[in-house]
C-alpha cells in the first residue's frame, strides 16, 4: 500500500466534490477524509476546515496546482 501524504485542507464540501471529479477524471489516487463529526454537529468543520486531501507524494504537486486553480476560479468569479 502506498504512503499517503496530506496534500491541503479543503475549504468547504463543493471544493472537495469538485476536485474529487477533476483528480478522477486525471486517474490520480487520491483519499478525503471530512472534519465532520456528527456528535459535535460539524463543530471541527468550522475551527479545522471541511477535511484533508491526501495523495502519494508524487501527485502532491499536481494536486496543490489543481486546488489553487479552483481556488482562483472562484475568487475571480466573485468580482
């Protein structure tokens, strides 16, 4: 079994389906793994973020460029 290594937190749960489509569609091994917890009612979402992706370390790059191209999609379609 591979190593798995964090590759970034996710800010919320449309970033994480987004990117979860985007590292598919590229056939990247990937993990996510949410913050929420149903007895504290998401509670660590909202002090940690919506979770973590990991990947393999030589997808960690690709995956980091990936999520700050969304990121930027997103603040320029906010102006």
């Amino acid at each position: 079994m591979e190593d798995y290594k964090k590759a970034a937190t996710l800010e919320n749960e449309f970033e994480a389906q987004l990117l979860e489509s985007i590292l598919l569609e590229r056939n990247i091994p990937h993990r996510l793994r949410s913050y929420h917890d149903t007895a504290f009612d998401g509670l660590f979402q909202t002090q940690k973020g919506w979770g973590i992706i990991s990947a393999p370390e030589e997808h960690l790059k690709e995956i980091k460029e990936v999520i700050s191209d969304l990121r930027k999609w997103d603040a320029d379609s906010l102006t």
